[in-house]
C-alpha cells in the first residue's frame, strides 16, 4: 500500500528535465548567472583592500597625465583580475 517513502510515489517528472535538448538552457542560464557574480565579488574586495594613501599620494601624478585615479587603481587591483 504506502512503501517506505509515500512522497515519492507522489512525485512526477518535470517536463524541461526530461528532454536533453529542454535540459540545457537552464544549466547554461545559471552558470552564466553564477560566473560574473563571483568576479564582480572579487574585484570589489580586491577595490576595498587599497590602501586610501596610496590613492592620495597619487592624485596629483594622475592630475598632471589627466589619467584621473584609474592609472593606479588599475595597477593594485592587477592581482585580482588576473586570478
């Protein structure tokens, strides 16, 4: 009558799980959704981990090249983008 696991006997088969060709976009959506969240996640920790001196002390090399903070902002954060 109700085996060991009365739940099971209940379930059915989603539809997209079934079809090799349903199955694929869903995987692919959430790998894409997964990746640029864990970069994203890595480049602001590697923004919060400069030092605020090292930003000041450039400034008025940056302001003479008209480059604005991004020259050194780049170069300390060159570890974390190229892990």
């Amino acid at each position: 009558m109700g085996g060991c696991c009365p739940a099971r006997e209940r379930l059915h088969p989603l539809g997209f799980l079934t079809s090799p060709w349903l199955r694929c976009p869903p995987v692919i959506l959430v790998t894409l959704w997964k990746g640029p969240g864990l970069l994203i996640g890595v480049f602001l920790a590697g923004l919060q981990s400069i030092p605020l001196s090292s930003i000041e002390s450039g400034r008025p090399v940056a302001a003479k090249a008209g480059g604005g903070h991004t020259d050194i902002t780049l170069r300390l954060c060159r570890p974390y983008y190229t892990w």
